[in-house]
C-alpha cells in the first residue's frame, strides 16, 4: 500500500482553544518578548532560515529503493532539524513514483507539552540559474512530543526528475526548507506567539553517495544477547562492537525513551572518532532487529541516517509495543533472553558548510 502525500499548504489546525496566557518557550537566544493576548510581538532578528541540502550520487540513492534518508542535524530559529528525502514514494492508487520531502524535529527538542508551529517551504533548486528554487510546497505542521514529523509531501515525479536538465545535473540534485515562522509554546490553552526572521547567511549541506558494490561497505551484523531483559536498566548499552572500520553500540530503553513507557525503545550510538572534522559525516545504512528465539519471525525497522560529532545515535522511540514484545507466542522474549540485531553499511559522506 502506497503512502498518502501533502501536495500543498497544509491545512490548518482546529480545535486549538483561543484562551489562556500566552507563554513563549522556545526562540532566538537574542530574542525575548513579553506578550498579551491583545498584541503579539513580533521579533525580527537576523537569522538563519534556510538548509539547502546537495545529494551528489543521486541515481545511486535512488537504486536504493524506497526509503527514507536523513540530513544531518541542522539548527534554524534555535531548534534542530532533519531534512528526510525518499525518491520513491508512491501515493495511494497511483503506481507512479515521487521524490518526496518531509521534516522532523530532532530530539530531545520536543518537550511534554510543547508545541511548536511552524510554516515552512520544501524546495527544489534550479541549477541552470544559480540555484534559484524553482518547485516548492508551502506546509505548515504543530510538531510536539506525539508528532515530530511533518506529512509527506510529494515534490516531482521520479521520472520527470531523471528528464529535467535544470532539477538533475551531472547527478547531483539539490533540495531544500526555507522557514517562513516558528514559535513555541505550551500546548494548554494557549494562542502561539508569531516569530519572523530578518533573512542570514543559510545553512547547507552536501551529501555524496556511493554507488552501490563500488566504494560503498557490505553490510556487516552483530547480535546482542541478553540473558535477562528484566535486569536491564532504563536504557542499557550492549558491550561496544565493531563493524565497517567504526565502533558501536546498541541502546535499549526496556520501558520506552522519554513518554513512550507502552514502547520498547532501541537505539545504534556510534562511538564518533576524535579525526572525524565537525563538519563532516557518514552516512549509515541501520536496520535493528528483534529476532524470534523460536521461529524465523523477526520485527526489523531501517533507515539511512548520518553519524557525526553532533550527531552520534539514531533509532526508534517507538520500536515495538511492549505488549507485542513480550507476548510469548511471538517468540521475541524467551522467559528472560531476547536478541537484538544491528545491521550497518557506510554508503556515503557528507559536508556541512
């Protein structure tokens, strides 16, 4: 079954209560208002509000199949971001491909009852003409603690993209979010406080992908077994493993990370070497498993995400209800032994400038 996608603005948001005292959280460092209920106060600091992201090797992400990759961590209006591209994504009733955006809130950025509204444009940059963006889906999302992801929106047809000379140059495409507003603020009762941003020098980065059985590592896997789940503290690391020239390690939230307590949480942490610039990064190709202890079932989650000295674990809050986890006809825990698998590839680098 496809996924649904967001092709324009989003729609906007409903039932939100109009009483309260307005209470702002989260803003520029520079940047602190007063407000009421008659007057928002608007903030105009200089800043930066756009992360242009360069894929270098596109044709070799897409032959990896559908699947979502991930920017490295950026920060625009004092929050953390990921930009996500999936150049395969299928809507539903529609064989027809897309390259497709979304944007999540990096943790532990969300708080318990927070909510920051943000109104953003997802771009594609013509290359013919100094990058200037030439396609563009304007959204606008509430990220909190429940929904730190954006909708999908469906930017081109994959086979319109591999056609264009100005989107698809030499192989190499660039994407982009430009912030248009964002503010924070406690979810109860409360109207949120508008922020504009006087425009800065952008962030950017590129990503070079390897082509595939080139210079790209084979995947390579370690499994942790653990005797007695019971005993585990919350989270838990396993003993550091290598794999693929780099050292790891696999983190384990026994009753769930932050408010997830009816999830098991896991996690692969890349113990980041000191030669490794602050501006650079790998990209990794994760798949974590649990394995059945009794049959071939297993549940695996994947992704491709970037490691780097800001940015050393990445995982699922969410990974898989206790309840199922724990439900012995699954076969994942065995009285008290569980395995979990952790399964990486180096497929690519990047830079931040």
């Amino acid at each position: 079954m496809g996924n649904s996608c967001v092709t324009g603005p989003g729609r906007p948001n409903q039932g939100q209560s109009q009483k309260g005292i307005y209470q702002k959280l989260i803003e520029s460092p520079s940047s602190v208002a007063q407000t009421t209920p008659e007057a928002v106060q608007t903030i105009s600091e200089p800043q930066q509000t756009t992360f242009k992201w360069r894929i270098d090797g596109f044709y070799s992400l897409v032959d990896k199949g559908e699947g979502w990759t991930y920017s490295r961590v950026f920060q625009i209006r004092g929050l953390n971001w990921y930009l996500k591209l999936n150049p395969r994504v299928t809507k539903n009733g529609d064989k027809e491909e897309y390259v497709s955006l979304k944007l999540e809130m990096a943790q532990p950025y969300v708080t318990s009852g927070t909510v920051v509204e943000a109104s953003f444009k997802f771009l594609i940059y013509d290359q013919s003409c100094g990058n200037n963006h030439h396609e563009e889906h304007q959204v606008t999302h509430n990220f909190q603690r429940t929904s730190k992801t954006s909708g999908t929106s469906c930017m081109i047809p994959l086979t319109t993209l591999k056609k264009s000379s100005i989107f698809l140059v030499n192989n190499c495409c660039v994407f982009g979010v430009e912030f248009i507003r964002v503010a924070a603020a406690k979810s109860n009762d409360v109207e949120f406080i508008r922020v504009a941003g006087a425009k800065s020098n952008d962030v950017s980065e590129t990503l070079f992908v390897e082509k595939i059985n080139k210079t790209s590592s084979d995947p390579q896997v370690y499994n942790w077994n653990i005797d007695d789940f019971f005993l585990l503290k919350n989270p838990s690391n396993s003993p550091e493993f290598e794999l693929c020239e780099h050292k790891w390690f696999i983190i384990i939230y026994p009753s769930g990370s932050e408010n997830n307590g009816n999830y098991l949480s896991l996690f692969l942490g890349m113990k980041v070497p000191d030669t490794l610039h602050k501006n650079s990064g790998n990209l990794i190709e994760v798949s974590i498993s649990i394995k059945s202890q009794e049959t071939a079932k297993y549940r695996k989650l994947s992704g491709r995400c970037q490691f780097s000295k800001n940015s050393y674990r990445w995982g699922f809050d969410r990974f898989i209800p206790l309840e199922d986890f724990k439900d012995p006809s699954n076969g994942y825990l065995v009285k008290t032994k569980c395995c979990i698998e952790a399964q990486v590839a180096v497929i690519g680098s990047s830079e931040m400038e």
